[in-house]
C-alpha cells in the first residue's frame, strides 16, 4: 500500500492588496520625503514589510511643511 498523500498541492501563496504600498506623500514634507526615499529602497529590495511601513507613515503622520497656519 501507499502512503497516502498529506498534502496533494502547493499551498496558495496570496498577495497582499496594492493599498498597503500606496504612499501620497505632501511636497515640502521631510517626514514624507524620508519615508518615500525608505519606500524606494525597500522596494529594490523586495522588503514587503518595510515598504509597508514605510507607506503606512506617508498616510498616517501629521504632514510638516514648515507652512504656519
């Protein structure tokens, strides 16, 4: 007799929805220019959660641009 099959398949490996990388940095912002610059290099490096990071601080911070209200 066989041993049977435990797993038949490969597992499915799902990819992450393109709104956690999304980044809309303000200009004149250095905390978004920083975070950009971090997004850009994680990117190169295929850092999933770095460049998630890195976009969750564009969207999340208070946005500085020296500009007094």
């Amino acid at each position: 007799m066989t041993e049977p099959s435990r797993c038949p398949e490969n597992p499915v490996v799902l990819p992450l929805d393109d709104w956690l990388y999304e980044a809309h940095p303000v200009a004149g912002c250095p905390t978004c220019a920083e975070a950009v610059a971090a997004l850009k290099a994680a990117k190169k490096s295929g850092d999933a959660n770095a460049r998630f990071e890195a976009a969750r601080i564009v969207r999340q911070h208070p946005h500085d641009t020296g500009a007094s209200a």
